[in-house]
C-alpha cells in the first residue's frame, strides 16, 4: 500500500471513531480519490476557463472572417446571378428575333409557293402554245412547200 492509500486508511479509521462508520463513508466518499498533487483547484479551473474563453474568442474570430468570406462570395453569387439575368433577357430577344425570322420565312415560303404554282401554269399553258404554234407552223410550212412545189412543178412543164 502506498503512503497515499495508507494516508486515506488511516483517516477513515479515525472519522469512524469520532462520527460513526456512516458519517466516515459519507465524508470519505467527498474527497478524492487521486493524491493530491492531482487534485483540481478553483485556480486550476479558473486557468482553464481562461484558456477556454480565449480559445472560444479565437474561435469566434475565425467565424467572423468565415462569415465575412460567406458574404463576399454571396455578393459575387449576386453579381452573376445579375450577369445570367441580363444573358437570359438577351437570349430571350434573340428566341423572339428568330420567331418573328421564322415567320417570316414561312410567309416566304408560302409566296415562293404560290409563285412556283403560278409559274409551272403559266409553262404548262407556254407548253400547249408551244405545240399549238408547232402544229400551226408545220401545217403552215407543209401548205406552203406543197404550193410551191405545185408551182414549180407548174413553172418547170411550162419550160420544157
């Protein structure tokens, strides 16, 4: 047994004389268990909370500068939430450009339509002209070199 241990034995022997076995576990029980070279102080505690109340500041600190860098990044957050408003806006413009572009096509598409309609009548009517007029020549060429051929037929028995 250590002189700790015999130090604690020989107290509670002698509180248990004076108060009772009782009153001796009672009292024991209240002191500690470690020598006292161990034993926390009020000054041991209050070191401590020193300690822990400067360590806390330096804590406190330190979230400060992390707030402050919170809010440097949500103006930044904010600058470009800004910037993709303004890029959003424009491109909503430029989708309504082509909308009104993509009108206008179609409208041109429907006129270039019409136009090709127009234009295969009128090629089909040229067509018709065309044979109509072939028809006619021809019919007009073959009248015309049988006359002729009547008439030099007619000029040639005059001359023989």
């Amino acid at each position: 047994m250590s002189t700790t241990d015999a130090a604690r034995d020989a107290l509670y022997a002698r509180l248990e004389g004076v108060l009772g076995a009782e009153h001796a576990e009672t009292l024991m029980a209240y002191l500690p268990g470690q020598p006292a070279a161990e034993a926390v102080t009020s000054r041991d505690l209050a070191l401590l909370g020193d300690r822990l109340e400067r360590r806390f500041e330096q804590i406190d600190e330190r979230f400060s500068q992390i707030d402050q860098r919170f809010e440097q990044i949500d103006r930044r957050l904010e600058h470009i939430d800004e910037r993709f408003e303004r890029i959003d806006q424009h491109l909503e413009h430029i989708d309504e450009r082509f909308r009104h572009m993509h009108q206008r096509m179609e409208r041109l598409e429907d006129r270039f339509e019409r136009l090709e309609d127009r234009v295969d009548h009128r090629l089909e009517r040229l067509d018709i002209e065309v044979h109509q007029m072939q028809r006619f020549y021809v019919g007009t060429t073959v009248g015309a070199m049988t006359a002729l051929t009547a008439i030099f037929s007619f000029v040639v028995s005059l001359l023989v």
